[in-house]
C-alpha cells in the first residue's frame, strides 16, 4: 500500500525586482540611485531621498514627453513649441520648464503633469518581473526634485494595481479597445444622466465614452491614465453601463450631453480635482501610512512592509549611530537630526524605549 505525500503549500511569488529594492529603501530609510535597464536600450533611474522618489529619468518623463503630454491634453499647440524653445534658451532651463518661462503653463499645472507621468513610469517599473535594477546607496546631493513620490504611495498602489489586473484584462484588452454605451443599443432607453451611480472618475470617463474612441483616446480626454481609463471601463462593463465594441459592431452613437460649453467646463473641472486630489493623497500617504493586517501580512510580501518597517529603521539606526559616535542615542530627536530616520518612526521609537518627542528615555534621570 502506498500514500501521496501531501502536496507541499504555494509559497508567495516573490515581488518584482524593482518593488523588492524600494520596498529595501523604505524599510532601511535607504536614499541613492537606482538604475533599471529597459527592455527598448535606454536606462530608467531612480532617486530617492527620504522615503520619497524625488526624481525619474526615464523617456516617458522627457522635457519632450511633458511637453506632448500638454500638447495632447490641448494646453500645448504646434505654434507654441518655437516660443517655449526661445524663452527655454534665454532662461537657461529646461525645455519643459521653458513653458512656464514664455507664460503659456503655470507651475502648479507643469508640476502636475510631471508628477503624473513620473508616477505612472515608476508604478510600470514596480510592477515589471523582467527588469533587473541596480543600486547605489549614496545620498545625491544637490539635486534638482522633479516629483515627490512617497514610497508607501507608491509600494500600496502597485499592490493594489497587480490585485485589479486579473479583472480589468478581463474587459480591456488594451489600449486600441473601443467601448460604446449599452444605451446605446436601446434606442427607446431615455438615460438621465443624474440617476448614474457611477464615481467621478468614472462618470467622466462615461461621458466620453463614444462608440469612436479607443482607450488610449479616453485617456487623452479625460486626462487620465490608461490604467485609471481601463480600471473605469471595468467597472462601468460590470455596471452594465459600457460594453466592449468589435470592428463587426455597428456604431451607434447615443450622446446627447457633449453639446453643452457649461459641461465642457464641469468636466476639465472635474479633472482638475481629480489630479490634485490623487497628488494630495500621495502626499498624505507618506505620513499616515495604514498597518496591514496580520492575517495577511504572514503571507503576502507586499504587506508586512509598513508593518516592519519603522521597526527594521530604528534599530539600524540605533547600531549605525553607536558606530558613529561609540554611544547610543540618548533620544529619538538625535536619530532625527542626523536623518537616519522619518518622522513617522516615532511610535516605533516609543515602542523601543526611545522617546518620540525628543526627549531623554523614560526612566532617565
């Protein structure tokens, strides 16, 4: 008589290469350059300060790639180029900050743009098993901040993304992808545009959701990312609200709301808010960063990391500084000031006998 030997438990995919270096820097407080060779040739890096990625060079975040970005949002036209490359040359900026120099964007509208783009560059490299990235932990000194990407924004949304894959490509199959309206298809249907229960990412992609246009085009129009367009797409297909179009499909087109100057302007409203909403959350999540739970934190990689981290960082904090100096730190305040570690550690300090506040440790005299 024989037996199966019980089948052995799947342990967890590691993270990507890329994730498993940030997810490095953050839980060690690690600042330098990370270099990532793509697949097209060019090299991507990274550069990271204070738990933030502060700068992207990769050829989706150009002076020229900003530049298209505007030009495709219609900020930008053609005629614009020769005076932005003028006022570029005689401020001695960049060619994207040459915008701003001819008065044609303001700052707060470029830094957006540029932030987003290096957003979305950083989150694809995160979640790229095929890239093999190096690093050199050796503070940059006198660089010039392009982003502030807090890693914990930027580690959560990638897990969160790799979690919403699986059901997007269910729908969208890419970005050539043309969805029409259900309502469409039922000429007798009188849609109210007020009865939607749709969130406002995704009634503005609704809104210009045509029959015509693809999903690259959607994002262009609604000034979001493909990721934020497909994700919306979803979501409106499961709402029975929006369904996938063949080249064998009619082309009905059932959009009556598009006539109206006052819409137009409710909609790049309603963007605005958008991307200045997701920048402000980006930042707030730099400094409240939630704790996973424990039940899925023993499992799953990407979850023990805000968990462990402020930990990991104030005992080699501790170490480092006893080297340094050939004393412990006598207060959590000294760690700070000679940044081996973040404000948000201070509970952990407490935690370790450290008080957070700065002062000497309890029990001291």
């Amino acid at each position: 008589m024989t037996f199966d030997s019980p089948s052995e438990p799947q342990r967890p995919a590691a993270p990507p290469p890329v994730f498993g270096l940030l997810a490095a820097a953050f839980r060690q407080n690690l600042a330098g350059t990370v270099s990532v060779p793509l697949p097209d040739g060019n090299t991507a890096s990274l550069i990271i300060a204070g738990a933030r990625v502060v700068q992207v060079s990769h050829p989706s975040t150009s002076a020229m790639a900003i530049l298209n970005a505007l030009q495709r949002a219609g900020i930008l036209t053609d005629r614009d180029l020769p005076r932005i490359e003028r006022a570029a040359r005689k401020a001695s900026v960049p060619l994207d900050d040459g915008a701003v120099a001819a008065g044609i964007v303001s700052t707060g509208t470029l830094a957006a743009v540029r932030e987003a783009l290096c957003r979305e560059a950083v989150i694809a490299m995160l979640l790229d098993r095929d890239l093999q990235p190096t690093a050199n932990w050796s503070p940059v000194r006198g660089l010039r901040e392009s982003c502030a990407l807090p890693l914990p924004f930027l580690l959560r949304e990638a897990q969160k993304r790799h979690q919403e894959l699986p059901n997007i490509h269910r729908v969208v199959s890419g970005p050539q992808q043309v969805f029409g309206r259900s309502s469409a298809s039922r000429p007798h249907d009188l849609e109210r545009w007020e009865d939607l229960k749709v969130g406002a990412g995704e009634r503005q992609v609704y809104f210009f959701v045509d029959g015509r246009r693809t999903v690259y085009e959607l994002a262009l129009a609604t000034c979001q990312s493909e990721f934020e367009v497909s994700r919306a797409l979803a979501s409106l297909s499961d709402g029975n609200l929006v369904r996938p179009l063949n080249a064998r499909d009619p082309v009905t087109v059932n959009v009556r709301a598009a006539r109206s100057a006052l819409r137009r302007l409710l909609t790049l409203l309603v963007a605005v808010v958008l991307l200045v909403g997701g920048i402000a959350w980006g930042s707030l999540s730099g400094r409240l960063a939630p704790i996973p739970s424990l039940a899925d934190a023993s499992t799953d990689p990407y979850r023990s990391l805000l968990r462990d981290a402020p930990h990991r960082r104030i005992l080699g904090a501790e170490r480092q500084f006893q080297m340094v100096f050939n004393r412990p730190p006598a207060s959590f305040q000294e760690l700070l000031d000679e940044r081996l570690v973040v404000p948000t550690d201070a509970r952990a300090a407490l935690l370790l006998g450290l008080d957070g506040t700065g002062g000497p440790p309890r029990g001291a005299p």
